[in-house]
C-alpha cells in the first residue's frame, strides 16, 4: 500500500508565495519521478512541474521562473515553492508520484487527494 500525503495549500494574496509538500509512504521500491499536477474549475488537470530521479526538472510555460520544484530522496518527498502568485494559479494541486512499489514487476503512478491553493487579487 503506498500512500500520498499533501499539505501547504491555503488562501494567499496575489504577489504572495506558498508551498506545497507531498510525502510518500508505504511499500516503495524506488522512486523514479515525482511531480505536481493541477486542476482549476471548468478546465483539464495540468502538468505544473516535475522532477525525475536524475533530478532533471521540466515545468509548464505559466510557471516558469516563479515556481522551483524539488524533491528529498531520503525522505520521499518533494516540494513546490509557488512565489509571485496569480489568481489564474488557483486550483487544487495534485501530488503525482511514479515509482516501483514491492510486489510489482513494473513502475505505477500513484496520486494524492489534492490541496487547495487561492490566490485573491
């Protein structure tokens, strides 16, 4: 059983900064990438930034420059440090973990619940 544990979403002044923490637990093999997805009301859920075991990092055109993905390999955790906010950044924010859990042959993504982050002008 492997499971996904977001926190650091919450209401925030446009201009202002947030972040967002996702820990991953449970039966893991290894990790190969881990990532942040978002969905807004009304539109698909996104790409926001990911991370891979090589620690190359890939983020979306809306978000580069303002937001640094990051990970603790020992720790199973990675981070999203949101600065210079907007309120088109509202969304619930989903954890996006894929890694190689015990008892399977192959990787499998695995998602958290997803955390609220508002972003008044």
């Amino acid at each position: 059983q492997v499971q996904l544990v977001e926190s650091g979403g919450g209401l925030v002044q446009a201009g202002g900064s947030l972040r967002l923490s996702c820990a991953a637990s449970g039966s893991i093999k290894s990790i190969n990438r881990m990532g942040w997805y978002r969905q807004a009301p009304g539109k698909q859920r996104e790409l926001v930034a990911y991370i891979t075991n090589g620690d190359t990092t890939n983020y979306a055109d809306s978000v580069r420059g303002r937001f640094t993905i990051s990970r603790d390999n020992a720790a199973n955790m990675v981070y999203l440090k949101m600065n210079s906010l907007k309120p088109e950044d509202t969304a619930v924010y989903y954890c996006n973990v894929n890694l190689i859990p015990w008892g399977l042959f192959g990787s499998t993504d695995y998602w958290g619940q997803g955390t609220q982050v508002t972003v008044s002008s």
